[in-house]
C-alpha cells in the first residue's frame, strides 16, 4: 500500500499545473482608428485574449487530468496488473466519469477559442485581399503590412488548432486507458502541448507591438 502512495504522491507532483508568467499589459492610450488598421488591431487583441484564455482552461484541463491519472494508476497499482479490464469500484467510475465531463468542457472551451482565432484570421486575409485590391500601401501601422498580420495569424492560429485535435484525442483516450504508460503519456502529451511551439509567444508580442497595444 505504502508503495502505491507514493507512486500516486509522485505522479501528482510530476503533473502539477505549470506555473505562467504574467501576460502582457496593453496600453491604455486610444487612437480613434477606422477602416484596415481598427479591424486589425482588434483582431489582434481578440487573439491575445483568446490565448489568454486558452491558457486558463488549459491550466483547469491540467488539473483535471491529473486527478484523471492519479485514479487510473492508483487502481492498476492496486490491481497488480495492465492491459486488462478492471473491475472498477463504483465510486472510481463515478469519479473518473465526472472527471470525463470536465475535460469534455475544457477541450470545448478550447474548441471555441480556436474558431475565434480562425475568425481573425479570415478577417486579416481579407483585409490583405482588400487592401491589394485597392493597390494600397503595404505598411499598416510601423512596419507590417497586412499580408504579414494575415500569414502571423494563420500560424498561430494552426498551431493551436492542431493542439486542439491532439486534445480532443487526447480527452476520447485517456478515459479509457488501461496500461499506466498510456495514462502517462496522455497525461504529459496534455501539459506539455507540443503543437504550440515559442514562436508563437513571438508572433503574437510582435503583433501587439506593431500595433500599439505594447511599448
């Protein structure tokens, strides 16, 4: 029993909610923008937004699938055995079954943030198609032009659409996992989201600094 413990005690500990930094402040001035540079400055503000939150829900998502893995692992130590159908108390199944519906919500909630993100950029390409239509300057605010913000969009957008489907394989997995490595490595694959790479933290601070919503 004792070794069970402390195999559940390390698990959760392995799979805490990682600690983010603080989110960049958006500038407090105004300028009364109209046309191209409104609808791109508050599209990039709908993605800082969108990622924000897509940062929170990931963080409650982590949580929950901890709790997930902790319970999973607990019965297959208790067992002895893998890759076998176990005979589940009931109160387990009824908790690994409300854990089920919360990861359900999350990876919805993610599902959403993704569309939004998709919505900025069909706006920011047309805004481009415009824009070259209209034989425009290319410069929208410092140095990007509209192109840029579309093609900026469109990879941070598909990054986080791919995370999403790994997710969403992820949540129809894990809630029937029967080995202690598939539980582990569904588990990681969700904290460490390997789809969304540093490039696009740097995309999106490059946004918001053209844009005027940072110094």
């Amino acid at each position: 029993m004792s070794h069970k413990n402390d195999a559940v005690n390390n698990l959760s500990k392995l799979f805490s909610p990682v600690r983010i930094t603080s989110s960049p402040k958006y500038s407090s001035k105004t300028v009364n923008l109209t046309g191209n540079e409104r609808q791109i400055k508050d599209g990039c503000a709908d993605i800082y937004n969108a990622i924000q939150k897509w940062t929170k829900t990931n963080r409650e998502g982590t949580e929950t699938i901890t709790d997930m893995a902790n319970i999973r692992i607990s019965l297959l130590l208790e067992s002895g055995e893998e890759n076998v159908e176990k005979p589940d108390s009931s109160s387990e199944l009824q908790k690994l079954e409300s854990l089920c519906e919360e990861l359900a919500t999350c990876v919805q909630k993610l599902k959403k943030l993704v569309l939004k993100m998709k919505t900025v950029e069909s706006k920011f390409h047309g805004v481009n198609n415009l824009s070259q239509y209209r034989n425009e300057s290319d410069v929208v605010f410092q140095t990007w032009s509209a192109k840029d913000f579309a093609s900026a969009a469109e990879e941070i957008t598909s990054m986080y659409q791919k995370e999403w489907k790994l997710k969403q394989s992820i949540y129809e997995n894990i809630c029937h996992a029967i080995s202690r490595d598939s539980v582990m490595f569904y588990t990681l694959a969700w904290v460490h989201q390997p789809y969304i790479q540093e490039r696009a933290e740097l995309l999106l601070q490059s946004m918001l600094n053209e844009t005027g919503h940072v110094s």
